[in-house]
DNA sequence: TTGAAAGCGCTAACAG
DNA sequence: CTGTTAGCGCTTTCAA
C-alpha cells in the first residue's frame, strides 16, 4: 500500500486500482505523524513571527508559504507578541513538529536558542533584518541606513525638534536600528532634540502615544514612525490637533507606505 | 523518561534529577509526531482562510490562536488564495497532520469534502458565516441583512444608480450574500440601476476594478465595496477622479472600516 | 517506584 | 512485481 501511494508506476496496473478502490471506500488519510516519523523528515519549515496584525509579516509569510508551496514544502506558522519567552516556547514546539528549518525574524535571541537550534541541527533563516557578520544566513534592509537618510532629509527640511514612535526597542533589532540611524543623523548634523515613544502594539496604546507626544515636553515639528502601524495609530490621533495642517494630512492619508509624518512648518 | 517528563510527581526525586540532567546535556527535544502517533490526539486546531493579506482574517487567527494557546492547543494556519482545490488540498493536509479539529471560513465547498471529515472523525467549525440550518456550528454575520440596511439607506439618500466592487463571487458565501442584500434593497425599493465588478484580489485587479466601473456603463453614484480591502484599493483609485469631492474623499481616507463609498451627488 | 515490551501508522530494505 | 518485517520515538499497559 505504502509502495502503491510513493511509487505507483513500480506497481501492476490492477493491484493499483485495487488500492486506490480501498482508499475510496475506506477513506483512508495519511498520517503525516507516522510518515515524518519514518523517513525522518518533514518538508515542513516554520516561520515565527511577532504578530499577524502587522499586514508586513502576514504578507510576507503568504508568499513564503506559496513559495514553498510550489516546492513541495508546507509552512508552519506561529506568532509571539512581540513576546522573546513565547518565541522560544515556539521555536521549541516547532522543532519538536519536526520543522526541517526555520524562519525567524531579526537576529536578537538568547544564544541558548542558538545552541538549542544547533543541537537539534535545525538550520535556520532570520529575515526583516541583515547582519554580514552573524553566523547565520540572514536577508533584510539596513534600517539604520534608511532612517538616516530620511532623517536628514527632514532636517535639511529645517525640522529640529524632532519626535519618534517606536516599537519597543528591547529584543527589536528593527526598532533599535531605526533609533540608532535617526540618532546618528542628529548628531552629525549638529540637532538635538529626540523625544522618543515606545508602545506596545494594541490599539489603545498606539493611539495614546501621538497624544502623549504633542502634550509632553517641546512639541516636535516632524515625527517619525517606526512602522505603518505606528504610523497609522498616530495619524488617526493626529486628525485631532488643529495645528496639523489639512493639505499634509490628506496627502499622507494616501501615503500609508510612508514612514513619516510631518507635521506642521518648523 | 516518558513518564519523567509527563508525570513527574511519580518518580523517585533522584532518577527525576538523572534524567533532568541528561536532558539537558543532550539538548532533547520531545518528537511531537510519535507522542501524537501514541496518544492518537494532536491538541491542534486547524485553520484554513483564504488569504492572510486580508487584515480581518490575519487578525482573527490571531486572537483564535492567543485563545488556543491559553487552553494548550496549537493551531495550524493554511491558506487558499480563495481557491477551492487548494483549500480542499489544505484540509486533507491538515487532518494528516492530525489536526483535532478544523476552522474554516464559509459554509460553500464541495459535499465530499464534509464527507471526507465525516469519515474521519474530524469535526469543524465554520466562521465568518451564519446559518442556523447547517449540519455544522458556524458563527458568523448577516451579510445580507447588513449590506440590505445599508443599501437602503444610500438609496435613500437619493442615489440610484449603484455600483458594487465584489470579490468573485463563486465558492464565497460572504460575497454572495453582501450582493443578495444589495440586489433586495433595490428591488424592495424600485431601484435598478446596478453595476457589479467582480475581481480578484491582486493590487492591479483591484485598482483596475474601480476605473472599469467608472467608465462603462452609467456611472454609479455610489459604489459599494465588499471589504476593506476592495475599498482602498478602489480609494486610491477614486483619488484620480476630479468628480469626487475632496472633502469626501478625506473623511473616507479615514474610514478605512467602512465598507461603502459614496462618490458624488446623486 | 521502576523495567520491559507492545503498538501507534508508516517506509525501506530484503527476500521471494 | 509483491509480501514481510524492522524500526522511527513515544505512551501505556503489565510485571516486578
């Protein structure tokens, strides 16, 4: 029977139908358990990301699952709320589902996940993020990079009260590094003033941090965003300071890939 | 060890502390897929929507699984890009891989995949649709009722010629549904002017969506949307017509939960 | 409290 | 080409 499913043209024509008749009538489903377990492998490979509810990471992973797909391979996914012990707790589940490899996102982790993963000889891909120099293979953006780029540009502006609404920085080399170039922007152009927000990612909070921004200390002229979700909490908020100019607001209400907000002359 | 690991206030403290130890040393993992085979019980739900890039579903698996997690299941995600094989490749992937139980979206597929689930014993749960008289539980909205209020309404507004962006309609009892409220607030209410496009999710399918609309045919005054994905894509788009008036057009940048667009004065 | 062994569903190797 | 069997890693009896 095994023989007859894997390698149907090793099999006589009649004794295959007889099989395939029984499979019919039986109903008979594989158990992918007792096969995984058998030739010891999977073609499964899981992917951990932060949340779904960023569309970036529920985008990327459909067309990592159909990528996979067209290889033969099927994805596992499981999310951690930005939180590092559920991302262990996932890592290990995973592995223990027999994942072949794994994706993860950013390279920040404890090393103990490391040798656990070198142990099990479970390879693995971090992506959102690119290091030359770590050990693993790694594929994303110099996030620092960009936002010392597009800091500049905004201060060329002559924006100097400057504002950021990060995602929690800690075990976030995405968020860490859009702080690092803006920081680095300011210094080697001489600005100084950084008013930084992080918050979590519920919808509460995000609404909360642009009011917190504006009320507190020296109202920025320009405010970043770590991401199009922070960005879209706070332009929702920002619709309801006068002194944000409506022109700005409309275009940037279309702008929902933009990774700032400005907002009124300097 | 089983018995160490899974009834550990059985076991004599020191050759407890013996296996700990040798787990650790050893970097053990538990295989999932023989305890499965073993206990012939996976503590998996799996999860089958059409597309992750849609928020609502990303979202909603997201909180399904925070909700598993809390009770000690794991889910397994899949994906169909609305297409009926690949769902229907889906389950019989899922219920191999031992899946307790299934969550799907809709009621609409082929009866021999409910047989299929019958015959193995894997019981299912439909959502993001309701109906009473199914043979399974199913938790879901009145699309038909909703859309039908809210047609009635804009009709009432004086616009009679109306437009709808549709997902395909095919194999997708929400879309079904929202057209089916449509097409009765209309004819309760001798209205019949009524174009529908129908289009596949694809960024340029659902910016084309809009244009075709606008240039064949009557132009609507009032074009519905199916979902919130149908309506920014066909905002952006909306965006180039100089009919559309601009404070409009802002107030529905920002009401990216609505689902209809009002366009111009009927 | 522990050791031993059967068996979960499947594949791969070997013999016929 | 087909039948048979060992063994994948685990749990669960059953004995000791």
């Amino acid at each position: 029977m095994s023989r007859c499913l894997n390698y149907p043209d090793q099999i006589a024509e009649h004794t295959r139908l007889k099989v395939q008749d029984a499979v019919e009538a039986l109903g008979y489903s594989p158990n992918f358990g007792a096969r995984a377990m058998a030739v010891r492998r999977t073609n499964t490979i899981g992917a951990i990301i932060p949340t779904m509810e960023n569309a970036i990471f529920a985008r990327g992973l459909q067309a990592f699952q159909e990528e996979l797909r067209r290889h033969g391979f099927t994805m596992l996914v499981a999310s951690t709320s930005y939180r590092p012990d559920i991302e262990e707790e996932q890592i290990r589940t995973l592995v223990a589902r027999g994942a072949d490899a794994l994706l993860l996102i950013g390279h920040e982790r404890a090393p103990e996940i490391y040798d656990f993963l070198d142990m099990q000889g479970v390879p693995s891909l971090v992506t959102w993020a690119f290091d030359e120099d770590a050990k693993r293979p790694s594929v994303g953006f110099d996030y620092a990079a960009a936002m010392h780029e597009m800091a500049t540009k905004v201060i060329d502006l002559g924006h100097h009260k400057l504002g950021l609404i990060s995602a929690e920085v800690a075990w976030n080399d995405r968020a860490g590094a859009r702080l690092l170039g803006l920081q680095r922007a300011m210094t080697s152009l001489n600005t100084g003033d950084l008013q930084v927000i992080e918050t979590k990612y519920g919808i509460e909070e995000r609404a909360v941090a642009f009011d917190l921004m504006m009320r507190s200390g020296p109202r920025p002229t320009a405010v970043f965003c770590g991401n199009d979700v922070l960005a879209m909490g706070a332009l929702r908020r920002a619709a309801n300071w006068e002194s944000i100019s409506q022109t700005t607001f409309r275009q940037l209400g279309l702008m929902t890939l933009n990774l700032h907000i400005l907002l009124s002359q300097p």
